[in-house]
C-alpha cells in the first residue's frame, strides 16, 4: 500500500484517510479531489490494485483499500 501513497504524493494528491465503517470504525484509503479529471488520474494510479472508488463530496475512497496501524502512521506522518 505504501507505494500508491507515494504515487499519489508524488503526483500532488493529498491523501487521508476515510471512515467507511457503520457500526465500527473502518478506514480505508482516500484522496482528496478538487476536480473532476482527478478522478481518473487517481484511478490510473491506482491501476488494477482490486479498489473499486467511490465519490463522497471532495473524496475519492476506496473500500477495498483498508487502512492498518502501519499505513495510518505512514499517512498521518
């Protein structure tokens, strides 16, 4: 996981972290989006990593993209 978030830091993206969870908490890969062409900028990044996106206001996260202790620390750093 740690190589996509350096792609996509390397491409200016900010990346976090979103809640995807109901009753627990459940975090996943985000990214932040100001526009709509970065939709598929990311997603040309991503490439075929198995993450199917979804769009929640300005963020672009992944599901299948969950977030462990390692990786929170590595995007929170």
């Amino acid at each position: 996981m740690k190589h996509i978030i350096d792609a996509l830091r390397q491409e200016k993206f900010k990346v976090t972290i979103y809640d995807n969870g109901t009753d627990k908490v459940d975090f996943v890969l985000a990214v932040v989006i100001d526009e709509p062409i970065d939709i598929w900028c990311v997603a040309t990044i991503i490439g075929n990593a198995g993450a199917l996106p979804f769009v929640e206001g300005r963020y672009l996260f992944f599901p299948g993209l969950q977030i462990d202790t390692e990786t929170y620390d590595y995007i929170c750093a």
